[in-house]
C-alpha cells in the first residue's frame, strides 16, 4: 500500500513536471455543456492531487502496522496528533472557501467569522476537553445521561446534533457542488448530486471512519495549501500588508470601507448574536467533542486543544490575507466575471479564482482538490457522528428502549449514513447561493442553542433535572429553527417573500437565552422524586469529570 | 452431446464455459416408464438427475415429499452426502432426464465454489455437515479401538499365602484396586472390595491368607481384542475389571470398567490417570510427552476442536498443579496461588506454545526459598516442553511473582493511567485462572480489577483498539490475501482471524465485567445479554473453533515432520473446502470487527 501510495505521489509530481514544461497549447476544452471552455490542465492536477490525497489518507488510516506488536497502538493519542486532527475536523471548506469570499464581498467585516469560530476554543479548553475525557464519554448525550433519564435525554440530543450536522452539510454541499460547477463546467444541480453520492460511496467504503490519521493528512494539506496561497499574495505585495490594503481600497467597489467594520454585520444585536453563536456553538459540534474520546488522556486533551487553537488561528489569518488577496487580484480581472458581469461560480469562489490567479491553472487544479478533499474528511466525520445520533440515541435508545443489538445498529447507521447524504444533497440545492460561512454559522447557532447549554449545565449545575434538560434545550433547538426560517435567510430567499418576520440573520442571541432560561425554569420548578436523585447524583459526575477517578456502581456484576 | 441443455438455471448457472463443456460432454439422456424407481433407498446413488420432461416423485418412505418437474435438479443432496440413507425418487409420468455422472458433479463442487456452494449452503451447515462426518469417524474410530489402545493397570503380584494386611497395603502403595495372586501354576485376582468385605463382613483376621479371598476362575481378554468386546465380556459376568493376557495367555495386567468407559468417552482419563501417579520429574515429562500425541489422535479422529481444548486445558492445569505441589514447600503452597493467563487461562492453548503464569503471594508473609522454587517451576516447564513466554510473563519475572498489594497496584496503573504495554498486561491478566495454591488471592485480585473498572468508555475503547491492528486477509472480491514466503503462500490465522475474536470478546467481556475466561463462554455470556445477536454468536463461535482446527491440523503437520510451528498455514494445503470454510470464517471476523469497531466508536481513532 506504501508502494501505491508513493507511485501515485510519483505519478503525480511527474504529471505536474511534465505539464509545467508543456506548451500552452490545447490548455482549455470546448465542452457540451458549458458554455465556457474548461481548464484542462487544473481538472488533471485536480484528479492527480485528489488521488493522492485520498491514497495517503487511505494509507495513513490503515488499521494493520506491519510491523508493530499486537498492543504498541494502545495507549491513545497524543496531543498534537489530535490537535491537528481537531483542526481538521473544524477547518472545514466553510472556513476556507466561505471566509475568503466573506472577506472578498465586504472586507474587514469578514474576519469576525475568524475571530468567532476562534474565541470559541478558549471555552472548550476550559469548560469541555478535560472533563469530557475524564468522564470518558463519546457524545454530550453520553454525558448528559450521567445522571439525567437516557431517553428524552438522547432524544433531545439527537435532534440537536442531526440539525447541526444538516447544517454543516449543508455548507460542505454547497462548497464542493460550486467547486465542482466551477471546474467542470457541470450545472449545479448535476454537481451537488454528483458530489453527494461520491461523499456517501466515500463514507459506505471508507468503512465508516473519520479516523484522526485522516483528519491530520487532511488538516496539513490544508494548512500547506492555504500557506502557499497567503505567501503567494504577500510575495506579490513584497510582503508589505500596507500595499496590500492600499491596493484592495482601490480596487474594492467599496473603497476605504472595506477596512472598517460594519460591512456585514451593523447592528449591534446581529454582532452579539453572531458572537454568542460562533463563541458557544464550537463546545456543542458534535463531531467535535467526539475528538476527546481518542485521547489518553486529560492532559493530552487540554494539549490537543491548544495545539488545534494555534493551528486554526494561524489558518484564520491566512484565509483573511487571501480574502484580502483575492480583493487585489481577482476583483477587476474580466477572466473570472462572466457576461453579465457576475462573478464565475458564485461568492464562494474568490478563494480559487486567486489560485487560479497567483499559480495558474496548476495551482487552481491544486487547491480545488485540497478543498474537495478538505469537504470530504469533513463530510466523515459529521457522518458519523449523525449516523451515530440516529442508530445509537435514536433509533436503539429511544424507538427499542435499549433492546437493541449492536448489529441492527450498525445496520441502521449505515442506513442513516445513506439517509443523510440524500437530505444533505436537497438541503445543498436548496441553498445554492448562501455564503457557506454563513450556513455554518447557522450550525453553530444551533449547537449554541440546543447542545451548549444541556452539557454545560449537565457538567456544572447540580439541580439539573431531566425535565429541565429537555424542556429547555428543545425550546432552544426549536426557537433557533424557527428564527432561522423567519430570518432573512429563508424567508426571503429561499421562499421568496419580501420581507423576512425576523429581522436578524443571526438567532443565538435569542434562542440562546431562551434554552438557559427554559433549563433553568423547568428544572427548579421540578419537586419530583427523581429530580431530588439526579441532584445526588451530580457530586460522583463531578468528582470523576474533574479528576477522572470514582468507580461506577451502578453496574451490577 | 445435447446443445440445449439448460445452463441458465441453478447450479448449473455459475459454471464456466470450460465447465459446461465438462458437463455437455458428460451428459447422457435416459428414459424411464412410469413406476419405474430411479434411485433406490439403499443404493447411493451414481448420478444427478435433471429432468426434461414428465414427473419424479421423492419419496420418504410410502410418502411423497416433493414432486420433480422439467429443469428439477435431483438427488443433489444424496449425491454429495454420499450417504446411503436417502429418499427414493420413482417416475412419475414417464419421464425423459438428463443423466450426469456423480464424478463430474463432484470434481465441479471441488473446483468452482459458487457451484459447490449450491450443495453446501452456508457456513453453519456446511461446518455442521463437515462435523457430522467427523462424529461418524469418531464412533467408527470407538468402535476400531483394542484392549491394548486403553489404559491397563500394570499387574502386581502377590503370593496367596501373603497375608490380608500385605495385600492391602500393597494396593495402597501401588495406588491400585485389584492385585494378581499367584498361587504355583494358577492365578487369580484379588480386589480391595474383596478385602473388605473379607474382614468386615466375614471378620477375618488381617493375618488371612489372601488366596482364600481371591478368584481363580479368572475373566481375561486378549491384548488385540477389540475393546467393546472386553466391554461386552464385563457386563456378562457383572464384574468391574478383566484381566488382559497376550497372545501366550501370559497376564499383562488389568483393564478396569471406569478405564475403558472412559477411554470410549474420552481417551484422555489414560493420561489423567498416569498423571496422578507420577511421582517423579521424569514420570511428569513422559506424561506431559504424550499429550501432543493425544491431541494427534483426537484430532485425527475428528474430535471438535472444543473438547480437544478442553481436554487439553484441564491436563495442562493438572500437570502444573501437580508439578506445583511437587517443588512447592507447605508456606508456598499456603501463602501464594499459581494462575495461568493468556490463551493458557482461556482453555486455548492446545499444543503447549508458551509460559503464561505468575504467582499471586500473601501479603505481608516473607516466603523463603521462593526464588528458587519459581526458577525450578519454569525450568520444569521447560522440560515437559512449554517454552519461555517471549513477553517474559512468567513466575520467574518479579513483575509476575509479587504480592497481592503488588498485584493491586500494578492493576491500578493498569486501569487509570491506560498505556500499550498496560493494556497487554490487563489483557493477560483479565484471562487469568488460578491453578494451584489459595485461589482466593486471584479472586481478590481480580475483584479489585472490577471495582477500579468505571463506565469510562473511552477506557474500553482505547482497550479494544488493538482488536483492528491487523488487516483481516479477505479482499474486497472475497479471496484470500496471502504472504508470500518461502515456503509457498501462507495466511497467519492469528493475526487475521483469532486474535481479533479473542481480542474484540475480550473487550466487550471487560466492559460487561464477565468473569469467564474462555472466548466461547464469554461469547455465550455476551449473547446472553443482547450485545451480541444470536446468529452472530454461533457464527463467531463457529468460525472460531474452524480456525482454532485448521491451526491444529498444520502445527501437527509441522510437528510431524519436526519443524517448529507458528501461527501460519499454507494456503496451498487446504482443500478447496477449508478454503471456502476459511474465506467464510474471515467474513465472519470482519463483521465481529465492524460491530466492535461500531460499538466502542473506533473509526474515530
């Protein structure tokens, strides 16, 4: 398997050799159904890099080590592994592709989606990591039914996480279906669909794993991808930022705007919102917390979280100067508008146009797979994690009460893997033409709504009740939901009215506060025998989240 | 050489072009009248029968069980079973079919697999059907057995003026119940129960000359007579014992009831036998020497690989609890417990592999000549053949003899601070059986393991992780994925199928705290508790002993031609049975490592 891997690297450095020394002739291709003519050379370096990429994961996520004896893998994983993996988990093509183009619409006001999805790290590194691989629980739903009742727990838990990962697939959806339009010239519809079925055949025949091998090769590639672009733009500024903004002034239909705020965001209640969302949502992704479980233990936790904060923060600064890059380059260049001077591919296209742009079609085939393989290891690891809430939270613990056997789980998720990549492929179609950033934003005002609070709360407040839990995080999921529809975003966009009964883009504000408040309300207002024990049963959770040691009695043997 | 014979029906669709010109020139057609009986009851039938046109009845008996029509395939089933005992098949409605030899169909199961599989459905009734046979050769086998293949006592003699007391503690002294008495020419024999009922019933004298207690109308048996006859001979004279002679009526020695019953159950109470009474190092080696021949036998006999097992662990723990009480003082004996791990204290170690023991000692006793005792224990086990434990678990590593709290605190580091080389130990350590000494120290050991083991799934998961260290050698089209080597293409059975069962039961075992240590059994507990579905479990569990057996076959091969064994068989020499039985067994690995993979989430790692 080294071997394929290693010819396919070889294969591919030698494709790329042999096509910078070609002549530029026979670059691009006339076909059928497009009416503009293909970059020939990118969609080959975009197939070579693809291949290798996927061979390397492929290789980098063998299970068997030849050489190894049958316990050298225990012991878990080490904290920059799994940073890195963590990074790749999160840096999604959202970030990548979404920020860029955010950056490349409105300038300085993009960068709050950087700072956001990074002011929410500090939280999971002091609320989240440590405590979760002490308790050694897989979901928030694990942890949450500790001590609370595991049926409406997980319910609960399930409908929060199967919404944040239909929004975040919805965001990878629309990245790679427009990449894909992009590249080949295919018409949207044929993209995300053809997109969707290749992610379901990756997630099936990958054997179910979103393993943090893969997520590490997936996150380097991305980094080292990202790195190239941003040097890329610095070498032609001559590494001088200040040239740069001066050119991006001039060149932005904005002007001086683009580097003070309020391009995007203006009013205050939008920016706390979006805040609230981006800083509180990070510690509700499910696909995210699921990276504690691999860990040794709780300080290679804390360390993984530091390790993937540096990494993604050091990423936001790239996609920003990108962003910045792309306003130079790529906004009064006629190549990239089509005839009705729209810009090709949509607003989350700036981010290949540049590559296209700075290393020509070379780069654009590199970067384009990068980003498709980017979408993909995403697409993983949020698949499992919503196979994992319909198989185990709601289909064996809540439909069969726990009767279940594991092989009709693993039946049923397989099934769900299937399921969600049909509604991921409708949902995609649906929001053709929404900034990706934004649609994840969207996930994370739900994570923030539904999921944050029951497991912050479940972690640290004793009087926690089921009830509580249930009541208030489902108020939560549903009021986040309902102001989404009501927002800008789909009622005005996607139904096509006029004006939107929500006037804010962005719902964590409210439904944030409506989750605690419910929580709060419903629990303190429970007398119930069985609220007074899951009270009792908070201090041995405690003890063992902060330190990891207490033994479990309530298995019998 | 009929052109339209049908080859798009089954089992006919799956052949090969070359195939079905095998059997387009093979085939004959044949007519037969109404009544007429095609294949007899008692006569095995020579061909595979398809019919053309008209009606075949099959026939159970007077009833009729299923009709044939045009395109039916019959007797498939009789054919291939080869068994006499089948249904009969008679016309019908006169009836035209196409004839093919029993040859033909034969040599296409061996060759094309799918073809084969229509007569073999699946891997249960296929491995069912191969164990059916194997009993059938085993009763065979019981049946074939002599006098002298079963356990005779060694005679020993007393003169008949010897006195009652010289007799009886002669028998205690030989261990023995019935002793030969001569008396000039003649011979008799002379049983503790005579003895007994002599003084107690009779109250005679010790001082009695026991020749009047003996028997001289003596029952013997030849040497070379077939054992179930000596059987027979017992019971029609009511007597528990014979007296073997050979072919000059010359006495060999004894043949008792209990021995030849069982012998005829399990041939292993010989050995079980001879091991209590050995004394002496020497005599420990000559028994432990032919226990590789015992599980020669038995398996070629066709003994399921489960009892062999069995059997053989419990040997193996009587032979080290025997060798334990011979080297041992009274304080260590006392003061520590003798425990087996690894595939030694889950009862699958068949042929003798390695050392995997420790001892468990008191706390706070100071044991002298401990050091000692383990280093001639190990060297011991050495010489009956067991050798050293290459991970050095052993009573002679002081990792492995320490007390109690040494035990408690090495299982906590174990367990709170989960490591590679922690979790091998636990491992080895959660199969732990006590063998000898006060097996209370491995209970408290082992209890305190359950109590420090909380509900922290992410310590399961990081234990089960190595279930997936190894690739499964079933490719995507279902072959088999062999190393290259120089002695042909092998397939390491361990690595590929065994160790991933043990392992992934294992973990699921650990975290449902089950405290049977043998893979089936704890498969049967976790099938008990709905972690494990029914069909699932008797599939492991099949496929399990199938490769445990294939194993065995080829390190006895080796064995048999003194070349050390490994954990490798040779693709090349299985038949295209064991083939198939192998592929299945390794689907079957794949589906136990998808849901252990599911079950501790380890497509996340």
């Amino acid at each position: 398997m080294t071997g394929r891997s290693l010819r396919a690297f070889a294969l591919s450095s030698g494709l790329s050799a042999l096509l910078i020394a070609a002549p530029a002739q026979a670059r691009t291709i006339q076909v059928p159904w497009s009416d503009r003519p293909l970059d020939l050379r990118a969609i080959i370096v975009f197939f070579v890099v693809l291949l290798a990429a996927l061979a390397v994961t492929h290789w980098a996520s063998r299970r068997s080590r030849s050489a190894a004896d049958f316990y050298a893998s225990g012991g878990g994983i080490m904290g920059l592994q799994n940073g890195l993996a963590i990074a790749g988990d999160f840096m999604s093509a959202a970030s990548f592709l979404g920020i860029a183009g955010l950056v490349f619409a409105v300038g300085f006001d993009g960068l709050i989606y950087s700072v956001g999805f990074l002011a929410g790290w500090p939280i999971v590194l002091f609320l989240v990591a440590e405590r979760l691989r002490n308790l050694g629980k897989y979901t928030f739903a694990d942890v949450a039914s500790y001590r609370l009742r595991q049926v409406p727990v997980r319910c609960l838990s399930a409908c929060g996480s199967l919404t944040v990962v239909a929004f975040y697939l919805i965001a990878q959806m629309v990245g790679a279906g427009k990449l894909i339009e992009l590249l080949f010239g295919l018409p949207y519809e044929g993209a995300v669909g053809a997109v969707g079925i290749l992610m379901i055949i990756y997630v099936m025949f990958g054997g179910m794993v979103a393993t943090t091998s893969v997520q590490v090769v997936k996150a380097v590639l991305l980094l080292s991808g990202a790195t190239f672009m941003a040097a890329a733009v610095l070498w032609l500024v001559r590494f001088d930022l200040d040239a740069l903004f001066g050119r991006a002034i001039a060149a932005h239909p904005h002007g001086a705007g683009i580097v003070a705020p309020g391009g995007l965001v203006s009013d205050p209640v939008s920016a706390i919102s979006l805040g609230v969302a981006l800083m509180f949502g990070t510690a509700g992704l499910p696909h995210i917390l699921m990276r504690f479980f691999t860990v040794s233990d709780a300080r290679q936790a804390r360390r993984s979280v530091v390790f993937a904060t540096s990494f993604i923060g050091y990423f936001y600064i790239l996609t920003f100067i990108i962003g910045f890059g792309a306003i130079v380059l790529v906004t009064n260049n006629p190549a990239f508008y089509d005839a009705a001077a729209r810009l090709i591919g949509g607003g989350n296209m700036p981010a290949l146009h540049l590559a296209n742009a700075t290393g020509g079609s070379l780069f654009l085939g590199f970067i384009a797979a990068v980003a498709l393989a980017t979408i993909l290891a995403v697409v993983a690891g949020l698949t499992l994690a919503g196979a994992f809430a319909i198989s185990h939270d709601l289909y064996a613990s809540v439909l069969r009460r726990g009767q279940a056997t594991r092989r009709e789980e693993l039946r049923i998720s397989r099934f769900a893997t299937v399921a969600l990549g049909l509604v991921a492929i409708g949902l995609g179609l649906v929001f053709e033409d929404q900034n990706i950033a934004f649609m994840v934003g969207l996930a994370f005002a739900v994570a923030a709504s539904a999921n944050f609070p029951v497991l912050f709360l479940a972690m640290f407040w004793r009087r926690l009740t089921t009830r509580g839990a249930v009541y208030g995080g489902f108020l939560g999921l549903g009021t986040a939901i309902v102001l989404v529809i009501l927002s800008p975003t789909v009622w005005v966009s996607v139904f096509g009215n006029a004006q939107a009964i929500f006037p804010y883009q962005y719902p964590a504000l409210f439904s944030v506060a409506v989750a605690f408040l419910g929580i709060w309300v419903f629990s303190i207002t429970d007398r119930s025998a069985a609220a007074a024990a899951e009270a009792r049963a908070f201090e041995a959770q405690f003890l063992r989240s902060e330190t990891g040691i207490g033994a479990d009695g309530a298995v019998s043997y | 050489m009929p052109k339209s014979f049908n080859f798009s029906d089954p089992p006919f669709d799956c052949l090969t072009p070359a195939e079905q010109e095998l059997v387009r020139s093979s085939l004959d057609i044949a007519f037969f009248a109404e009544g007429e009986q095609i294949i007899g009851t008692d006569v095995p039938s020579e061909h595979l029968y398809v019919v053309i046109k008209g009606y075949v009845e099959e026939r159970d008996g007077e009833d009729v069980v299923a009709i044939c029509g045009p395109d039916d395939v019959f007797d498939a089933r009789g054919l291939v079973m080869g068994d006499a005992s089948h249904n009969s098949f008679v016309v019908r409605e006169e009836a035209i079919c196409y004839v093919l030899p029993k040859s033909v169909v034969l040599d296409l199961t061996k060759a094309n697999a799918a073809y084969g599989a229509y007569f073999y459905q699946d891997l249960s009734q296929k491995l069912s059907r191969l164990s059916e046979r194997s009993r059938a050769r085993e009763l065979n086998w019981l049946m074939m057995a002599r006098v002298r293949d079963a356990y005779i006592h060694p005679a020993y003699y007393v003169e008949a003026t010897d006195t009652v007391r010289t007799a009886g503690r002669e028998m205690r002294d030989r261990k023995v119940n019935a002793l030969i008495v001569r008396n000039g020419a003649r011979s008799g024999i002379v049983t503790g129960m005579n003895l007994t009922k002599a003084l107690v019933l009779d109250e005679q004298p010790l001082t009695a000359p026991i020749g009047d207690f003996a028997h001289f109308d003596l029952v013997t048996v030849r040497a070379d007579e077939f054992l179930y006859n000596a059987l027979i001979l017992m019971t029609r004279h009511s007597i528990r014992r014979v007296v073997v002679v050979d072919e000059d009526d010359q006495i060999i020695g004894t043949l008792d009831e209990i021995d030849l019953l069982s012998f005829l159950s399990s041939h292993s109470h010989l050995i079980s036998v001879q091991l209590e009474r050995a004394h002496t190092l020497d005599e420990m080696k000559a028994v432990s020497a032919r226990m590789d021949e015992l599980v020669a036998s038995l398996h070629v006999q066709g003994v399921k690989i489960q009892f062999i097992a069995d059997l053989v662990t419990e040997l193996n723990r009587k032979l080290m609890a025997k060798l334990f009480h011979h080297l041992a003082t009274p304080e260590i004996v006392e003061n520590t417990c003798l425990v087996v791990m690894g595939s030694e204290g889950r009862g699958e170690q068949i042929l003798r592999t390695d050392q995997d023991n420790g001892l468990i000692l008191r706390d706070g006793v100071e044991i002298p000549g401990l050091e000692e005792f383990c280093g001639c224990f190990s060297q011991g086990l050495l010489e009956f053949g067991y050798p050293p434990c290459p991970g050095n678990v052993m009573v002679t590593n002081p990792e492995w003899t320490r007390p109690l709290s040494g035990f408690r605190q090495e299982i906590y580091q174990w367990i709170r601070k989960p490591s590679g080389p922690g979790n091998l130990n636990l491992a080895i350590f959660y199969d732990a059986i006590a063998v000898a000494g006060d097996a209370s120290l491995l209970d408290t050991a082992k209890s305190y393991m359950f109590d420090l083991l909380a509900d922290n799934d992410a310590f399961y998961a990081h234990f089960a992780r190595t279930t997936e260290a190894f690739q499964t050698p079933l490719g995507l089209f279902f072959n088999l994925i062999v190393q290259r080597g120089d002695e042909g293409d092998m397939v390491d059975l361990k690595k590929g199928g065994i160790f991933p069962i043990v392992h992934g039961i294992r973990s699921l075992a650990l975290q449902q705290r089950l405290k049977e240590t043998g893979t089936i059994a704890r498969i049967g507990r976790l099938r008990g508790q709905g972690i494990i579905d029914r069909a699932l479990a008797e599939e492991l569990i099949e496929a399990f002993n199938f490769m445990m057996g294939l194993r065995l076959k080829s390190r006895l091969a080796r064995i048999a031609v003194r070349k050390p064994y490994d954990n490798l068989v040779n693709a090349d020499d299985l038949s295209t049975v064991e083939r198939d039985l192998l592929k299945d067994a390794l689907y079957v690995v794949k589906r136990a490592k998808d849901l252990v993979r599911h079950h501790f989430h380890l497509g996340l790692f």
